[in-house]
C-alpha cells in the first residue's frame, strides 16, 4: 500500500513539473475558449459555402502578436477594441497576444515552429527580433495586400497608404520591388527640447550646425547643448544625419558604398557625431542604460541639456515626470549639413508583417489589410499611435499636430536604414559597430579613431555579405 | 528474493522521475549545446548549415569575447575574494561575539540575496545616480565640495558592479557559514582559552580548519554563480556594450542571429566552467577534520 502510494505521488510529481513547462504564450491563452486545431480549419476548407453576410473569415482563428508599446500605457484597450472591430468585420477569432517582452513570449514558440498569423514588432529593437526574420528569409510575401480590399471597405490598401511608405528597405527589405512587411504606426523623430527656455532667453532654434555650436558657446556653466537617453537613440539620429547630406549619399552609404566614409560628406557626418559628443552633458553615458535612461531624458526637463534625440511618444513617456516652470515641448529636425539646405527628420515606422510558417497566412494578410481601415485606424488614434493613412495628420492635435508637421515645415524625410546583411560571427551589428560606442566617445574622446576604422572596417564587411 | 526485487523496483520508481527531467531538461540541451556549436543557423531559421569548429577559431580571434572572458575572470576573482572575506568575518562576529541586535544583522544582510535582480539593479541606479545619488551625494557632504563620479561609466563600471554583486551575495554566504559555525562545540573554545589562544588564534585554528568543508563546496557554488550573476548584473545594470562578461557576450550574439556561434561560446564558458570548479576543489584539499 505504502510502495503503491509512493508511485502516485512520483508520478503526480513527474505530471506537475511537465505541466509546468506547456508553453502557452502569454497566459492568457488558457482562460481563452480552447484553440482546438479542429477549429481553425485550413483557408480552402472554410472558403465560400457557409458565409451569408459575407464574412470572408468566419470561422477561422487568426493568432496576432503585437508588442505593447507606449501606445498601450496611454490607451491600454486599443488593441482588444482593434481585434473586437476585425472579429465583427470578417468572423475571424482573434486570439491576441499583447506583451512588452514580446520577443522572450512569441521567440520561444516560434521556434518550435509554431507562429502567430500577424506580428507588430518593429525592426530596431534590442533582440532584433525581425531582423533575424528578414535576414534568413522567413516572412510572407505580403505586396498582394497592397492591391486587397480594405475589409469592410471598398478602398483599396494601396490607396489609403501615404505615399513613399512602401518603398524603403524597412518594407521592402531585399529592394526586389516585393513588400514583406507593412508599415503599422509612424512617427518623426528629431531633436527635443524646451520652447520656453529658447523663447526666454531669445535664442533661436539652430538650422545649420555652425549655428549649433555657437549656440554650444554661449551656455552658461551646467547648461550643456546635447544629451541622449540610450546610444541606441543615435540610429534615428544617424540617419537622419546621412539624409542631410542629400538622398544620394544616404542611399550609398545605407548600401555601404566602398570608401563612403573617406568621402567629404561621410568624414562630415562622424565628425559631427564626435563634436557632438564633446558638447554632451558628461553625465549621459552613466545613465544611457536602459535602467537609467528616463534620468537622461530629465536632464531637458530641468535645462541641464538643450536637445535630445527622440520620438513624438517622450511627450507620453515623461508626462508625470518634474520639469522647470513654463517647459514646452519643442521639436526640431536636425539642421541643414550647409546654411540654405534642409533640416532632416528620420521617419520612424513600426512595422506589422506575417511569418511565413504562419497557420493562417490568408488570416493574417486579411488582419494587416484591416489595419489601414477607419475603424482600426480611429482606435489606434486614441493612444495616440498614427498610421501612415491619408488625412490622418489633419485628425491630429496638441502637441502632436506640432511633430507630424515637422515635414510640411520643410524638412526631409529620411526613411528607411541600413541594408539588410547576413549575420557573420566575429563582425558587430550596427548598434555595435556605429553607436554603442558613442558611450565612450562622450567620456573619452581619443577613442574617436578607433571608432572611426571601426566603421569603415565593418562597412566593407558588411557590403560583402549583403542579403538580396 | 521477491522482496529485494520489489524493493529495487520500488528504488528505480522512486528515482526514475528526478534521472527523467534530470535528463529531459539538463542532459539533453547541454547535448544539444555541444551540437549545435557545429552548425550555423539563425535563431528561428528551419535550416542549419554544419560548419565544424569554424565557430570556435573565429571565437577565439575575436577580440571581443577575449575582453568579455577577461572581464568574466576578473569579476570571478575579485567578487569571490571579497564576498568570502566579508561572508566569514561577519559570520564569525555574528555567532562567536555577543552583539545586541544579532538577529537583526542577520535579516539585514540576508535580506539582498531574496530581492530579485531587477529590483537590486533599480536601488543601485539610486544609489549610483550621478547627481544626488546616494555615494556621490555622502562623498559630497564629507569633503564639503562637490563630487560627482561618474559611477555607471567607464573606467569605473567594474567597480560599480563588483560592489553591488558582493552586496547581493555576502547574506547568503554567512547565512551559510554561520550555521556551520554554531556547530562547533563551544568546548573547543573554552579549553582553547584556558590554554590562552586569543580570539584570532581561535578563528584560524578552530572555527577555519572545522568549517573547511563548508567553505569548499559554497566556494566552488559560488564561482559557477558568478559565471550566472555576471550576466545578470550587467543586463540590468550597464548601458549595451560598455562592459560585457562571457554570457552577456552569448546571448549578444544570440540577438545578432548567430545561433551557433553563441552556442560556441556557451560550450567555451561550459568548459571554462567545469575547469575552474575542478581547480578550486583540487586547489582547496585539506585532511578533513572531525569535531
């Protein structure tokens, strides 16, 4: 009786600690109605006969994954009210995964070869997540999406989508003309700062870089002219940075052209990367981490730094955060490379795409196609996320109509990155090889050799292992 | 007969689940570590391709694995070192001295050791903060001038997270030593005082020959924790590329999408490991004494 008993209670321990390991994603996925394979019957199954009111997706389940952004904190229902609106639209179920860590949810399963039919997640972010699925090739061909009915509308994608979005690297990442992943929310990034402190004391906000640094001069001890939250903010600013310098040089120096960075215009841009450094509140790179980086971005709230590059969701982000008397958000493009030019501000854009090995590709590309209808595109509006949709700055107000006018002001649009290239070992990744290093170029600034042949080095390399 | 088979039998049921996620869960990836050194692939890539040990001469050229051993080697060394001195010293006072209060010491330093890492990363960004920060604040009050180091950046990192991973780790180590201690018979050290051995003469000829044992197997504990620790302290603590330790270095490489050059370097550091445990107990022998 005794040995019997002790048998139960091993093999009651075995099934606990398996049962520990079921790898639902996201938790919720065990409350939700069960995900029986039998009820997400494949498209060709499902197709015409039993629609009466022409739900294209009745009863089908389309899985999505997006990342739980700054968006979510300010209106945290968005997303349920999105998949609820494309529920009601195509009688397709929607099972949400909503996650800040989305890549440490959906990176696991993914592997395992189950994937979700829709995933927000931006290319840029720290676990590269997306990169890694653009470089070995693993996301659906979505440029038939373009050319697809809204659901429940009868425009098509295409004709929504603002103009200009669907042809950088960031969509078309293999530049075949082929769309692989669509452009979600956008938003410009450039420089921030405090309205009030150059309105009192009669500066004006700089338009060349000369100007930059004479306006550097003249801070009084303490007020330093530039901070940054993390180095990893230098990419927006980078680019931004290269597009001042004429769409023909950030084209070459985005595809690495040999020699780009011997070029009057590329030794310009490091040059006023480096300078840059040198006019940094020293602070900075002890607190660019990403446990401190909201200290950084303090240091324009209290006037101990004049500008910072960011994105329009710092206004979000640092709302309850102290500041002096009378701060206002000001937002500039970067200054002109030469007096006359035009200021450039990157375009930053999160991108939605669907996997390749996704159940539902169909689902998922009908899912993306809802995304840019006026249901969708009203709610996102709400936490304050823009889609690239046309008409949509004129819904805008506060301080936001400011930014998203920052292009109509004349300035030019940089938009998309570097190329996408293979992963090879012993070569860094641009964050590491272009910005990471900027830490130590603030504290010391005899690294600024190294940094430079560290760049022209990877840029051969990079060229030489180029996807596409 | 029948009754030593059934009692082997009953042995095996018993063992059989502890030897089954033994194997499931520690066993087999390890094996799958090994393996996949051999290949590369992209984290969530169908295909691998077989490369040999290609991973590993690239590994070993790379400068920056190199720094990030080094790195590792350093924190081991000087993070262990300091730990077990504080962790004997204080355990020592804390059970051989009558203090007021003893208790109270003994949850305050244990207390680091259940805050998980997170919450340890954001009192040292107190702590560190350049401008009103809890150090530079106190060095500034004491020399009466305003003293701003730069705690979070380099040169001065290493420093930063030697002192918050011996802070975090010094509780658990006298917990540890302090039990062993309280079970020294008090007798030894009363006829060790009759014969006048001083308090120090007693603490090196008592207390250390007797926790000996003790003071082996947390040591070789608390290297292979480091190798872990590192990792953690300097994910949540420092700015992406400033200071990088053998796992940190991995899992970079794992975001980079060389799936198998990490795993190279997971079976380096597995190795490097293995190694340093066997040395420190190899290193550490002593004739174990009875009490």
């Amino acid at each position: 009786m005794k040995k019997i008993l002790s048998a139960l209670l091993a093999a009651v321990m075995v099934l606990g600690m398996l049962a520990g390991c079921s790898n639902n994603p996201g938790g919720e996925g065990s409350k939700a109605p069960d995900s029986d394979p039998t009820k997400a019957p494949d498209a060709a199954q499902s197709e015409p006969v039993n629609e009466p009111a022409g739900k294209p997706l009745e009863g089908q389940t389309v899985k999505v994954a997006a990342l739980s952004s700054g968006y979510i904190d300010a209106y945290p229902e968005m997303w349920a009210e999105v998949c609820a609106a494309f529920e009601e639209e195509t009688g397709a179920k929607v099972e949400l995964v909503l996650e800040k860590n989305l890549e440490a949810v959906i990176g696991p399963s993914m592997q395992g070869g189950d994937y979700p039919d829709a995933v927000l997640c931006a290319t840029g972010r720290p676990d590269g997540l997306t990169e890694q699925f653009i470089k070995d090739k693993l996301i659906a061909d979505i440029t038939d999406v373009l050319s697809m009915n809204v659901p429940g509308e009868d425009k098509k994608v295409s004709d929504k989508l603002l103009g200009g979005f669907t042809d950088t690297t960031l969509t078309n990442p293999y530049g075949d003309g082929k769309t692989y992943l669509a452009p979600m929310f956008y938003s410009p990034c450039g420089l921030f700062y405090n309205a009030d402190l150059f309105a009192k004391n009669g500066w004006t906000v700089p338009t060349t870089w000369d100007e930059m640094w004479a306006l550097a001069d003249q801070l009084p001890e303490g007020q330093y002219l530039f901070t940054y939250p993390t180095a990893g903010y230098f990419d927006a600013f980078f680019y931004a940075l290269m597009r001042s310098f004429g769409p023909d040089f950030f084209n070459k120096a985005t595809a690495y052209e040999e020699g780009i960075w011997d070029t009057d215009e590329g030794k310009q841009c490091l040059e006023i990367v480096a300078k840059l450094a040198s006019y940094t509140n020293p602070v900075t790179p002890a607190q660019a981490n990403n446990n401190d980086f909201k200290m950084n971005q303090q240091l324009v709230l209290d006037d101990k730094a004049l500008f910072m590059p960011n994105g329009t969701w710092i206004v979000g982000e640092m709302a309850d955060s102290p500041r002096v008397d009378g701060f206002a958000w000001g937002m500039t493009a970067l200054p002109a490379s030469q007096s006359g030019g035009n200021g450039s501000s990157f375009c930053w854009i999160e991108q939605i795409w669907v996997p390749q090995g996704a159940e539902n590709v169909d689902g998922g590309k009908q899912f993306v196609a809802f995304m840019y209808s006026d249901k969708a595109a009203e709610i996102f509006l709400k936490g304050g996320a823009v889609q690239p949709i046309e008409g949509i700055t004129d819904k805008l107000d506060g301080d936001n109509k400011m930014f998203y006018s920052i292009y109509d002001n004349g300035a030019d649009a940089a938009m998309g990155g570097f190329a996408t290239t293979e992963s090879v070992a012993g070569l860094g990744s641009i964050m590491e090889v272009f910005f990471d290093p900027v830490n130590t170029l603030v504290s010391d600034p005899s690294t600024k050799d190294a940094w430079i042949s560290g760049i022209k080095d990877a840029n051969d390399q990079y060229r030489a292992h180029l996807v596409g | 007969m029948l009754r030593s088979k059934g009692r082997s039998r009953f042995i095996a049921l018993c063992v059989a689940p502890a030897a089954l996620l033994f194997t499931i869960f520690m066993i087999i990836p390890t094996l799958n570590v090994f393996r996949m050194s051999l290949f590369e692939r992209g984290a969530y890539s169908p295909t691998e391709t077989f490369v040999g040990l290609n991973n590993f001469k690239i590994l070993f050229n790379d400068t920056k694995f190199i720094t990030s051993m080094q790195n590792t080697i350093l924190l081991i060394v000087v993070v262990t070192l300091i730990t077990f001195f504080f962790a004997i010293v204080f355990a020592a006072i804390l059970t051989r001295e009558k203090i007021k209060g003893q208790n109270f010491f003994r949850i305050i330093f244990y207390i680091p050791n259940i805050l998980s890492i997170v919450v340890i990363a954001g009192i040292f960004s107190a702590v560190y903060k350049p401008e009103n920060g809890m150090l530079n604040s106190i060095f500034s009050m004491i020399s009466g001038r305003n003293i701003m180091i730069l705690w979070k950046d380099q040169p001065i990192i290493v420093v930063s997270v030697i002192i918050a991973m011996v802070w975090q780790a010094i509780g658990y180590y006298m917990v540890m030593y302090m039990a062993s201690m309280s079970a020294v018979p008090v007798d030894l050290y009363e006829s060790a005082g009759l014969d006048g051995a001083g308090r120090l003469d007693q603490f090196f000829e008592i207390t250390m020959p007797l926790i000996w044992t003790n003071i082996r197997t947390t040591l070789t504990f608390f290297i292979i924790s480091t190798i872990n620790m590192a990792f953690l302290f300097i994910k949540s603590m420092v700015a992406p590329g400033m200071l990088d330790v053998g796992l940190s270095f991995m899992y970079n490489q794992k975001d980079a999408g060389l799936y198998g050059y990490s795993m190279a370097a997971g079976v380096v550091i597995f190795l490097f490991s293995f190694a340093l445990s066997a040395l420190v107990n190899q290193f550490t022998k002593r004739d174990v004494l009875q009490m």
